[in-house]
C-alpha cells in the first residue's frame, strides 16, 4: 500500500513539472499563469512566482506575492520581506497578507513597522498578520497597538490578541470595552472567547 502510495506521488510531482513547464511556454498573460501555477504547489511554481514578483507590473508583483503566501511558501520569506518596501500599496499590501499566511515570526519587525503605513489597507492586514504568526512575540506590540487612534489597527490587535490566545491581554481588552462602541465591544467579547475568558466579561 506504501509503495503504491509512493509512485503515486512520483506521478502527481512528475505531471505538475509538466504542467508547469507547458504553462511556462504559453503565450498567455503572466497573471494566469501565476494562478496556474498556484495549483501545481510545487519548488519549480515558487521558483517562478519569485522571479515575477520583481515584474516591473505592479499587478504582476502583487499577484505572485499573493500566490507565494497560498502556497505557504516560506523559501519565499526574504524575498517578501524586501517586497514590503515597494512603492504600490496594493503590493504591500498582498505581500503583507502573504506574510501573514506563512506565519512566520521572521517577518514580526517588518510587520511592525507597517502599522505605521500610510495606506489603512496596508496597517491594518499587518496588524492581521501578527496575530496570524500566532507567535507569543507579537503579544506586547499588539497590546500597545489596542490603543492605536486607527480604529482599524485597534480591531485587528483586538482580534489578533484573541487569535494568539493572549491570557495578559484580558485586562486590556476589558479596559477597552468599557471605552468601545458597541461594535467594538462585540470584538472584544469574541477576543476574549477566544482566549477563554467570556467568564470575566462583566454582565
């Protein structure tokens, strides 16, 4: 059964190289071929969507950056994390989203400093993607940035704090429902669901 299973996946690796190398030679536009290549998952697509993400294109850099980050291609972190800087906001913003899917705590200081971002797009799925890093190292940055006079960078701390599972946010999250509306508080009370504590949400 092992064996079969093995030439199995020999085969899958064997057709997704051909596919990939027919869609390389296709006189089509390299935006569907980005999507093509999405499918394929394998080390020659990520190869590729590496080299378009330096596409004089904006569409082009934004679209491979975004296809780097469903494949959850972590080979791909530094070459991201030089993409950050690039001057469409639409980039970034996909190349932080990207970031976010990988999950890896590499990208916490660059994530940070896009909070700071002039595009609200941009701050708030850097924010969103701190909390998807899941990493504890993320939790002070996010408590500071619960009190951010973004309301959307408040919110996705909020939710990234309940996504991380942040016991030592619990009284900072309390303090803010006090200070939300009501469509703050409900985030709040579902943060606090998340890390467990609906129990001290007061009646």
């Amino acid at each position: 059964m092992e064996a079969g299973s093995t030439i199995g996946r020999k085969r899958a690796a064997e057709v997704s190289e051909k596919t990939i190398g027919l869609v390389s030679v296709l006189e089509v536009p390299k935006w569907l071929k980005i999507q093509l290549w999405v499918e394929t998952r394998s080390h020659r697509a990520i190869s590729n969507l590496l080299t378009l993400v330096k596409d004089a294109d904006s569409f082009v850099r934004r679209m491979a950056a975004a296809a780097l980050g469903e494949i959850g291609a972590v080979e791909a972190i530094p070459v991201l994390l030089t993409l950050v800087a690039d001057t469409n906001s639409f980039v970034r913003e996909s190349t932080v989203e990207a970031l976010g899917k990988i999950g890896s705590v590499e990208a916490i200081p660059a994530l940070l400093r896009l909070v700071q971002d002039s595009n609200f797009g941009v701050r708030e799925s850097a924010v969103k993607a701190l909390g998807e890093t899941g990493s504890v190292e993320a939790i002070p940055a996010l408590l500071t940035l619960v009190k951010h006079s973004d309301f959307g960078v408040c919110m996705r701390a909020v939710e990234a704090l309940g996504k991380i599972g942040a016991v030592e946010a619990i009284s900072a999250l309390l303090t803010l429902m006090a200070d939300a509306d009501s469509h703050g508080r409900w985030r709040v009370v579902e943060a606090l669901g998340e890390i467990g504590s609906v129990e001290m949400i007061p009646l």
